[in-house]
C-alpha cells in the first residue's frame, strides 16, 4: 500500500464525499450513511477539515489512548506500529495489541522519518509531532479527540466520554469495522451507566484528582476525564469549576476546599499504587484535610484515566475502590 504519496485534496462539498464530524472536541451525531463510510470522507479533526481519499490500510498510532481506540473500534490489524506509550496498560486489548511493533518504548515520538519509513497511509496521534512535514509526505493524520487543541496550544477538547465514544465510531467509520465500533461504544456505554447506577443514591463526598509528586501537588479540572469518573461515581468535585484541564493548586486552596475523598493519578512506570499513597498521607501540611485524615485516597494508574476506552476501566476500578471505602 503506498504511503508516501501525494494526495489530493477535494474540495468540502465533493458530491462523493461523507461528511463526518469526528474526533473534534464535543459531542457528535452520527453521519445518516451507513456504519461503514464512503471515500473520500471529509474528517472534522481539531478545528480542521481534512479529506481521506480512500480507506486507510496501514496505520500508527502516537500516545497511549491511540491504539486502543483503533482496537475498540475492531481494527487492531491495520496497526504497522505503535509508539510513545511509555508502557501504559494496555486492558481488554492486550492481546489484540501485542503483535504491533513498537517504535519507541518512552514517552518520545517517533522521528518523523522514522514514521515515514512505516510507510503509513493514516497516523492517528496525541499531536504532538510534525503534521507539516507528515502532510508534505502525503500521510493522513488524525489527532484523538480527547487531546485537541487550538491554534495557540489552549485545549478544546471537552475531557468526556462522548470524545471517546465518537473516536472508536469514526475510526470504525475509517477502517471498514463500523460495526464492532459501534459495539463496542455500546458495551462502554453499557458500563458507564451501570456505575452511574450503582452510585445513584449514596451520599457525595467532597472529592478531587490529583497527581502527587516530589515537587508538588497538581490537580484536574473539568476539561479532563478524571472529572468524568467522579461526576459518574457521584463524588462532587472541589475543583469543578476550574477551566483548565490540569493545574496546580496552592496546599491553601487543597486544605480549604477540604475534600473528603482523593482520586491520586500516578504513572505506573516505577511507581505502585501503595507507594503513592503513602506518600500523601506522609504529608503533615495535609493532615488535616479531611481525606488524608480519615484515609479515603483512591488510586489509579493515568492511563485509565486518559482519554481512551481504559477510563471505563478506571471507572470501574475507582467503583470497586470507593465501594471499600464504605
């Protein structure tokens, strides 16, 4: 399949193409065609419109959420590579992701020669690489929903379950698997409610996400999936009312705000859930907030909090977790 050549772009209102409002940040409905797609297909991405000539055979993926999307979406063997995942879990889609070269083990993306010489027809990507010169090679890409960003680096996208579910579906849509995608996205839904269900009638807490580190404390807004994971398990959210999708609050703001329970993201590469939270509990500018003094710290790897269909997963694993709480 050829990778690098050039392709020519049609204009928005080709008569062949299908519109898809995909992967751009916020809730979307579904195209009238069929689950499938028709070529060219004209992508909604980011705030940009781009034109896939025809069906994409040779895809690779930058970031830890990409690869499970495509997996979600029933189309794990049009994967050439994989690559900056840093070793994040892989869930549900291990065994279907296996056999996909990776091409860098850290957090780096590749060189963009190196994804070139993949000869790739469609990067799908966190979007922190070149897109000029990929688009000078002639290779499509298309930046996951939950990682969209606008013209000055602000972020647009919203941090919800929707993007998530929209990804899987446009992919599906992209890849020919439209209809494992849209199974897929209805076993997640499926989920999600049963959580939402299952937390419907127990008393809130006073909760945030945070991430803990040698140098500080940061936390997340509503602009993240972590905010998605408390409002589904009921928690009410301290810092709910920040824009920013992650920020840094003073130890002042984290004691007044005194929330009853915290959700502490850590990377699973060289740390343990235990170690994280003792590490919190250790810290006596905290002792009196009311979490950290009775104990209520839940855990959580940051890729099942990413945007991904692994933060159904970590929905469910803080589920389980919140249940012990008691």
């Amino acid at each position: 399949m050829p990778g690098n050549h050039q392709r020519v772009h049609r204009p928005a209102l080709a008569l062949t193409a299908v519109l898809v409002l995909g992967a751009c940040g916020g809730v979307n409905d579904p195209p009238a065609t069929n689950t499938e797609g028709a070529f060219p297909m004209i992508v909604q991405n980011c705030g940009r419109e781009i034109t896939i000539e025809e069906r994409p055979e040779r895809v690779l993926t930058i970031g830890a959420e990409a690869p499970t999307l495509v997996a979600a979406a029933g189309a794990a063997d049009r994967l050439v590579a994989r690559s900056g995942e840093y070793g994040s879990p892989l869930g549900r889609y291990e065994s279907a992701l296996e056999g996909v070269p990776e091409l860098t083990t850290g957090h780096d993306d590749p060189a963009t020669e190196a994804i070139i010489g993949q000869d790739p027809d469609l990067v799908i990507t966190r979007g922190s690489e070149s897109a000029e010169a990929l688009e000078a090679a002639g290779v499509d890409r298309i930046v996951i929903g939950g990682r969209c960003r606008g013209p000055d680096d602000e972020v647009t996208a919203e941090g919800t379950f929707d993007e998530v579910y929209s990804d899987i579906e446009l992919y599906g849509r992209l890849l020919g698997t439209g209809d494992a995608a849209t199974t897929a996205v209805a076993d997640l839904r499926e989920r999600v409610t049963a959580v939402e269900q299952r937390f419907g009638e127990a008393p809130q807490r006073r909760a945030a996400a945070v991430i803990y580190a040698e140098g500080g404390i940061g936390s997340y807004g509503r602009l993240s999936i972590a905010h998605q994971q408390m409002q589904a398990l009921g928690l009410s959210k301290v810092f709910a009312g920040s824009p920013e999708r992650f920020f840094e609050p003073s130890i002042e703001e984290i004691i007044e705000r005194d929330p009853q329970a915290l959700i502490v993201l850590y990377d699973e590469k060289g740390e343990t859930a235990e170690g994280n939270r003792a590490r919190l509990l250790a810290q006596p500018e905290l002792a009196e907030v009311s979490a950290i003094r009775d104990g209520d710290i839940l855990v959580l790897p940051f890729a099942l909090s990413a945007s991904s269909p692994l933060a159904v997963q970590g929905l469910e694993t803080l589920a389980d977790q919140l249940d012990e709480l008691g």
